[in-house]
C-alpha cells in the first residue's frame, strides 16, 4: 500500500502516466515489479514493470541498462514496450499484456508441443540477438521469459544485454548485482567472473543458459549445476543436441543458431505443425492460392488437436483469418476456421472481433462465402443479438431465396430455422411467409422438399390466427407433388403438426387431404400416409366421443311442440333389414309433418271417405291404416325415401369442395414445374358419370335385384323394385306403373312425391352447356356398367418422366 501511494504521489509530481495499475504479479528473480494494468484511454489490458529507485539504488544501473535496450532494440520476441515514463524515484515500462512463463512450468501445463513452440520462439529471438545485434543476453531463464496474451513467449530481463562491441558495457562490471545469478552462469564465468565473457564466442553464455531453459521448462523445475546435461523428460530427438548446448567447453558449445536449424530440418525436433502454423501465419496474405490451401489445411489439423495454445490461435490466428476473409479472399475455408476458433472466444470477444466482420460479410456478393456463412450460422447465432438480426443481417440473408443458384436458395431456406427464433412476428408472418411460398414452387425439387420441411418445424413460429390456414394450404399443395420425398415431407409435417388444427379442420381439410396418398404408386408415402392419418383418425375420434348424442332440441312430454317422429325402428336381422328399417322411418318421419289432400292414386280411382278417414293423421302425429292392415305385426310393404322411390329427371350436380384454404389466399401461388390437380372434383362430364356409376354399383344403390331376396325374407313379401329409377340420370319408362299392383286402399304418395319432384326441377336453372346429363339409352332394361374413372393429367399418381434433379437425397432424413 505505501509502494502504491508513493507510485500516486511521484506519478502527481512527474510527467503523466496514461495507464492504471492494478493487481500485482508474483515475480522471483529479477530487480523488477510487475503489475496488471489498463489503458485509461480506451481500456486495453497491459502491464506495468516499476522500480522504486530509493529501495533499490545500487541496482538502478540495471533498470537503466534494461530501459536504454528495450527502447533500442526491437524484436516480435522480445517483449513490446508500449509507453516508459522515468521520475527522480521510480521507472514505469508499460508493455504488452504479460504471463510469467513460471505459472504454467511449475504446474506443467503446457504440452510437449507447446513447449517445442515455445523454444523455437526463444531461439530466434537469441540468434538475432547474437547474429545480428552482436549481443550477449546474459540473463536468460524461466523467470525472464513471459507469455503474451497469444501465448508467445516473449524474452524480458533485458536488465545485463550488452553489445560485445560496447567498452563500458553492464554486463562485464555489474553482472553480478542480478538475483540468483550463479545457479545459471556458465563455469567459465562461475570461475573467472563476467569479465572472461570476452574472450569466448558471443553465443557462449546464451547457449548454455538456453541449455538450461530447456532443462527447466521440460522437468517444470531446475534445482542446480546437477540437473544440467540430463536427458530427463527431454524429447529424444533433442537430446543429443541439447548436450552440446551445456558443454563445459564455451567453444565446443553448440550455438542457438545452429540448434535452431538442426530442429527445423525436415523431421526434426522443430518440425512440428504448430511451428510450422506460426511461420505462416504472419505472411498470409502473401501465399498463393496453392500455397494458402495447403496451409489452412494444415492449420485446420492442428485446430483439430488439443494440443495447440488456444490464446494463440485466438489472439495471433484469428485476427489474420479475419483480415484475409474479408480482405485477402480467404474464401469460405478460412471462414470455417474463423467459427471454429470464435468458439473459444468471451461473449466481449466475439462482439468486437468477429460480429462486425459477419454483418460485412452477409452483404458480400460472393455466393461462396454466402452458402459458407449460412452453413456456420448455427455456430454464430447465439452470439449475434435480436436486434442485430432483425435489422442487419436478415435483411441481407432474404436475398438468397431469388438467387439464379440453386444451392444458395437451398442453403437460404435450411437457415431460416436457425434464424426464426430472433425474428419478429411482423417479420416471420409477413415477409418470411412471402419467400416461402415462393420456394415451395421452386423448380428445384429439393428447395420444395426443404421448404415444406421448414415450415413443419417452425409451425409453432406461426401466428396463431394464420397457422391452421398456411399449413394446410402449404402441405395439401406437397401432398400433389411429383417428388416422392417432396409428398413424404408433407405427410412427416402434417404427423408432426397435427396439433396446430382444430378437429374440424382434422375431419373437413386434412384428412381428404391425406387420403389419396393411401393408394400412391410408392410405398413409402403409402407406409406414411397411413401413419399420419392414424395420428388425424385417433384425435377425430377422441374428439367425437366429447360430442353429444344428438343436435336435435328434446320433445315436449305431451307431443304436440312437434310432429316429428320420434320413435326408433326395430332392428332387423341381415343388412337389407337394417338398411330398409332406416328407409322407412325416414320416410315415416316426413309423412308426420305432412297436411292437407293427398294426391288420386296412380290408376286414377279415387279413395271412398272411409278410407280417406282412415288415413287422415291420429292423435300422436301418426297415419292410421286401413282396418283390414291394422292386424298385421309387421308391415309388408317397406316405405322408402323420396329419393330412393323416385326417379329425378336431372342428376343433381355433384357438390364442389370447399378450396377456399387450398387456394392462393396465404400466398402460395401456383407450382409451375409441378404437375397440378385441378381444384374442383370430378369437373369433367367423364369424371362425373364415372363417379355416379361406382357409387351407384359399390352401394348397391343402382341394381337391387340381387338384394331382392334376402329384403323379401326379412319382410314377409316382395317390394316393388323402385331403385332401378337412380341407375340412370334421367327418367325411363316405369313398367312398374302399368302392373297390377293392389296397395289395399292406402293414400297414393307415389303420385304426390313425383309432383314434389316436378316442380323442384321446373324450378331449378338448366345447367351449363356440357355439365348437362346424357340421355339415357333407350334399353330400359340395361343394366350399369362400371366405367373406370377419368383420371387428370396433374395426378400425383402419374410419375412424370425422371429428371436429373429429383435424384433421391436425404429429405426424409430430417424428420426422423
């Protein structure tokens, strides 16, 4: 504490001093006290080495020897000197951000690989200080190495570097006043002191104390004299050579130089991929393309290990694959690296180093390096915020759903699900929907495929309010398409989003939807479509067992609020006895209501009063029967419905199917390299009569000749054949009329039925020319044949001719 308000008092008194201190660092041998520091300026991190002169005056000719060189001599390692500042009582050298190397050798923490590197580093630093500044270290140890914020070591303790050239040079008179000095001098000096240092080659004292080094950050430790020369924990290869290094003879010693380059042969100690990454990195930008793909695959092996110095690659490489991606042409491989190292990063970090970088290179016209950073948006999502997505980099990224490359509209469309959860609702429901329907019609069948694949999984992304009707719009149209895995998406979504739509919707839209691909020319969409339509059939049915009985409002306990029947017919045994015990209280349910005359009988005799009484409605809301019927338990005659009894002159027209949310209302206009089905149901005259004539022979409602028996079993008495009037779509002669037929007196409802019928067709308008029925053929007797339906052009059913880019991919792989 009174070091730091001393240091406060004389920085007050002295020149200013633009940098804060903070924690201090523990630091051992050496006339210097380190302190964490930050630029007041703008905050960057740095250190402070300080040296309180009163406390330390009979070694101030160190500090000033240490000042006077780091200001002259500049090196990438020798530690970088941002700003110095000299009182009358202290020293300030303010540098780069430093690590002692101690820290992580006396916890052997760092790998052999590391520590290869680190060495090599240190050997080039003292060959340019023998070789080219013709200098003598003359303090080099663990202790006066120190690690930058890269991880690179970086020489210190600069406090005896003298210039061989130098008379009055510190390190020949005061190189004794060091710390510990003795345990790393050389014998030579240890027995004739600093003086006999100039009489040896220049690369004496620095190889052995090197030799040393070597010693000491491999075993974590150097204890003394003993532990020199041995090859404990030494890597083999450099072994021999690190003997030479601590020769007693300061002329036989082996020079850092020259064990640097035996190291970098090829295959040497120093022939390592993180050694060979560093020497690179610095002259990227003056590759070639050759020479720079064949290094970014190198760097790219050693990224993949753990044994590189993640600071450097964090601090020293990203930086460089940054400039070169964005300046260089890097192309999208160095892009790739650049997430792959941004992971290490703080969340501070990545803000200022890489998020600038990424909204610069989203608005690039390279498509390259726009599918590359679509690829690696899943890596840089969560770092990038909403705002930022919103407004700089979504804006940029929608112009890849019209590009003329296939692979960027694809690539656009798969990265739509990493970036809708930082999407707005105005966004996701208005403009996103709006390049989604474009893609769903691509020609690409794969952009159709992935589309349909993207908006099943972002279903719950959706306005509520819009859900039901997009989804199903957007899938019913998959459900048409020629691409197998394009129809096999539609159904995985429709299983996978069968939630999103209400039971009415399930029941009415969907589940017509899904049908057709029940008899698909591939199984697979057959296996699935029975798989989703059991996930629609299982939640229709659970819906409907909530429902209740009946819609229709209860009677009143006298019976007379209404005429309807309201009694059940009694089962009957066979089919046809259910089927006409429907029919004939169906028919029974319509006479309750009816009032006034009814019609003369068919023969033209008209009823006598008694059987007009007879018939007249009784008090329950019935019709009483003649009194020569009323003993009968059963009744022998079977009344049917209108419609059953009748011939129509016309065949109603079959009913149109709701397309309103088929159609183009959310957006999805229509698919042009798709074969389409037309939107209405069985428009053509064809398709009509083909569908009147199955429906007529698969429900037995056309010919009943063949249910003539078993009806008359469970009725006592034949029925007249009435249906064969519904075969045919318009009336043929009855010869039933013409037949001798006794009805026991009862009412003529025939006669009254077909006047009903009459006047509802004079009534309606005729239909459109060609929608008009065929006149039947003048045969009565001919029965229907079964026609097979006329099928569209634009039927799912029919493969169209194979394509080069429906080749089978991995659709159905992203719903499984």
């Amino acid at each position: 504490m009174d070091f730091l308000k001393s240091a406060v008092a004389s920085i007050a008194k002295g020149p200013a001093f633009p940098y804060s201190f903070g924690d201090r660092v523990d630091l051992d041998q050496t006339v210097w006290t380190l302190h964490n520091g930050t630029k007041r300026e703008d905050g960057s991190k740095c250190s402070i080495f300080s040296f309180d002169i009163n406390a330390n005056r009979n070694r101030l000719v160190l500090a000033n020897n240490a000042v006077r060189k780091l200001k002259t001599l500049r090196h990438p390692g020798i530690i970088k000197v941002l700003d110095i500042v000299e009182t009358d009582s202290l020293i300030y050298i303010a540098t780069e951000r430093l690590t002692p190397l101690t820290w992580s050798t006396k916890r052997k923490a760092l790998s052999e690989e590391s520590l290869k590197w680190g060495l090599h580093t240190v050997a080039k630093t003292l060959k340019f200080i023998n070789d080219e500044a013709s200098s003598i270290h003359g303090n080099l140890r663990a202790s006066s190495i120190y690690t930058s914020e890269s991880g690179e070591w970086k020489i210190g303790g600069l406090d005896i570097l003298s210039s061989v050239k130098e008379d009055d040079a510190v390190m020949f008179s005061r190189g004794s006043l060091l710390p510990d000095i003795g345990r790393y001098s050389p014998p030579e000096v240890a027995k004739n002191g600093w003086g006999s240092v100039r009489t040896n080659p220049v690369h004496a004292v620095d190889a052995y104390q090197y030799g040393i080094l070597v010693t000491e950050v491999f075993n974590g430790s150097f204890s003394g004299t003993d532990q020199i020369g041995t090859t404990k924990s030494i890597p083999l290869g450099m072994q021999s050579s690190y003997k030479r290094l601590t020769h007693a003879v300061p002329k036989m010693r082996l020079s850092v130089a020259h064990f640097l380059e035996q190291g970098s042969k090829n295959g040497g100690f120093f022939d390592t991929p993180l050694i060979q990454l560093t020497d690179g990195i610095d002259n990227m930008g003056l590759k070639s393309e050759t020479e720079k793909d064949a290094f970014l695959s190198e760097l790219e092996s050693v990224a993949e290990s753990d044994d590189f110095p993640e600071d450097f690659f964090k601090v020293k490489v990203l930086p460089e694959l940054l400039k070169s991606v964005e300046f260089g042409g890097g192309g999208p491989k160095s892009f790739a690296l650049v997430m792959r190292i941004a992971t290490k990063l703080s969340e501070d970090e990545y803000d200022s180093q890489v998020t600038p970088v990424i909204v610069r290179l989203f608005g690039s016209p390279d498509r390259a390096l726009r599918v590359c950073l679509l690829d690696n948006l899943p890596h840089m999502i969560d770092h990038l915020s909403q705002k930022l997505v919103t407004d700089k980099i979504f804006p940029q990224m929608v112009t890849g759903f019209g590009d003329l490359a296939p692979i960027v509209r694809e690539q656009t469309v798969k990265a739509v699900l990493v970036v809708v959860p930082k999407l707005s609702d105005r966004v996701i429901n208005g403009e996103l929907l709006r390049h989604l329907a474009k893609t769903a019609n691509d020609e690409q069948p794969g952009i159709r495929t992935n589309t349909t694949i993207c908006l099943g999984k972002m279903a719950r992304n959706l306005s509520a309010g819009s859900r039901a009707k997009v989804l199903s719009a957007a899938f019913s149209r998959s459900l048409r398409d020629p691409f197998v895995h394009a129809r096999n998406a539609a159904l995985m979504a429709l299983g996978a989003t069968a939630d999103v739509f209400s039971e009415d919707d399930c029941a009415n839209k969907m589940l017509p939807a899904i049908c057709p691909s029940l008899v698909d020319k591939e199984k697979m969409i057959r296996d699935q479509a029975n798989k989703t339509l059991n996930i629609y059939l299982e939640r229709v049915r659970k819906f409907s067992q909530s429902l209740p009985d009946t819609a229709l409002p209860p009677s009143s306990a006298d019976g007379s609020a209404s005429n309807t029947r309201v009694s059940t017919p009694q089962p009957q045994s066979g089919a046809g006895g259910q089927l006409l015990g429907w029919a004939i209280s169906s028919f029974t349910n319509k006479l309750g209501g009816a009032t006034g005359e009814i019609q003369p009988n068919s023969n033209g005799v008209k009823p006598t009063p008694a059987e007009r009484a007879a018939a007249a409605p009784s008090a329950n809301g019935g019709l009483s029967r003649p009194a020569n019927r009323a003993a009968m338990s059963a009744p022998t005659v079977p009344q049917v419905t209108s419609k059953l009894r009748h011939s129509i002159p016309a065949p109603t027209p079959e009913p149109e199917v709701d397309t309103d949310d088929f159609d183009d209302e959310a957006g999805w206009g229509d698919m042009e390299s798709v074969p389409q089905v037309t939107s209405k149901l069985s428009r053509s005259t064809a398709a009509t009569k083909a569908d009147n004539d199955d429906f007529n022979d698969e429900a037995g409602w056309g010919d009943m000749d063949e249910q003539d028996d078993g009806i008359a079993d469970a009725w006592g008495e034949p029925i007249p054949d009435v249906s064969r009037s519904v075969a045919s779509t318009t009336p043929r002669p009855s010869t039933a009329s013409s037949a001798t037929y006794d009805d026991g007196g009862e009412p003529d409802f025939e006669g009254w039925l077909n006047a009903q019928a009459a006047a509802k067709q004079a009534s309606k308008r005729p239909l459109p020319k060609g929608l008009a029925p065929k006149k039947a053929a003048s045969k009565p007797a001919a029965a229907p044949t079964r026609k097979t339906p006329v099928v569209s052009k634009g039927l799912i059913n029919k493969a169209p001719a194979p394509a080069k880019q429906e080749e089978d991919d991995d659709w159905g792989d992203a719903w499984g």
